[in-house]
C-alpha cells in the first residue's frame, strides 16, 4: 500500500510537470502564446534591436529582426492603435548625450520600419537614454543589452 501511493505521488508529480511545460512551435513559438499577441510579437519577430557603442545605424542583425517585424505587424498590425518604439542607451555618457542617441535610434528604427510599408501615422518613438537598463552592469555584456530600440504593441 505505501508503495502504491509513493508510486501515485510519483506519476502526478510527472504528470503536473508535464503539464506545465509547453511544446515549442514553428519558429519557436509555444503553444501557450496565441497569435497576434505581444508574446507572439516577442516571440516570432523579436521587440528589440540592438546597435553599436554611440551608433544609431541599423546592423544586418537588426535589419534582419525589423524585417521579421514588417511581417508580422502587415499580419496583425491592425489589432493595435500605435507601435511605440523606445530608444535606450548603455550608462556610459552624460544623460543628455544618451537621450539624444535614444532618439536617433528609435527614429532608424521608425523610418525603417515606414520605408517598408508600416503605417508611419502609427509609430510614435521615446527616447529613455540610459534611465531603464535592460541589464545592470559596467561591463561590454551590460552595455551592449541597453543599446537597443524596443518596439512596443500599444
């Protein structure tokens, strides 16, 4: 009998992990994320694009990610008001410098983005500088998580 319900509590313990996990899908999505959702949006086209020390130009990289963004939002673009796109900058530089290179990164990304058919009335952009690291930190790892834009669904 102690056997049995060792063995019982053995198989739900399996049985709820299980069920917890979910099944990656086509382009890496998962199952649990529905689409023309933000998660989708993260998940199939990626919300940030990263960009070199004091640069605001886009790499291959992050045309490749605005590319996988254009397709997405002509698919599921019309379910949102706007497409607000956040520039940042890494801690190194004064705040307003950093400001500055915000801006100028989310407006790359901005006219990117217009220059390949998405509805410019729609994209608003913000610069946050160096105010909201991604990552906290003093070291090339840190800093080249916070040179980023951010598309964000709105």
């Amino acid at each position: 009998m102690k056997l049995s319900i060792k063995v019982l509590g053995a198989v739900a313990v399996l049985l709820l992990a299980a069920a917890c996990s979910s099944t990656p899908g086509p382009e890496g999505a998962t199952a649990s994320v529905a689409p023309g959702t933000p998660g989708h949006f993260q998940q199939v086209a990626g919300d940030r694009v990263f960009f070199e020390t004091d640069q605001s130009t886009l790499t291959p990289d992050g045309r490749a990610t605005l590319d996988k963004q254009v397709a997405w939002l002509k698919q599921y673009g019309d379910r949102y008001q706007t497409f607000m796109i956040e520039g940042h900058a890494d801690e190194r530089g004064t705040r307003e410098y950093n400001l500055a290179l915000g801006e100028r990164r989310a407006n790359t990304v901005r006219t990117y983005l217009a220059s390949q058919g998405i509805s410019a009335a729609k994209l608003k952009t913000i610069s946050y500088g160096k105010e909201r690291p991604e990552v906290v930190g003093s070291d090339e790892g840190a800093w080249s998580r916070n040179r980023r834009a951010v598309t964000v669904l709105q």
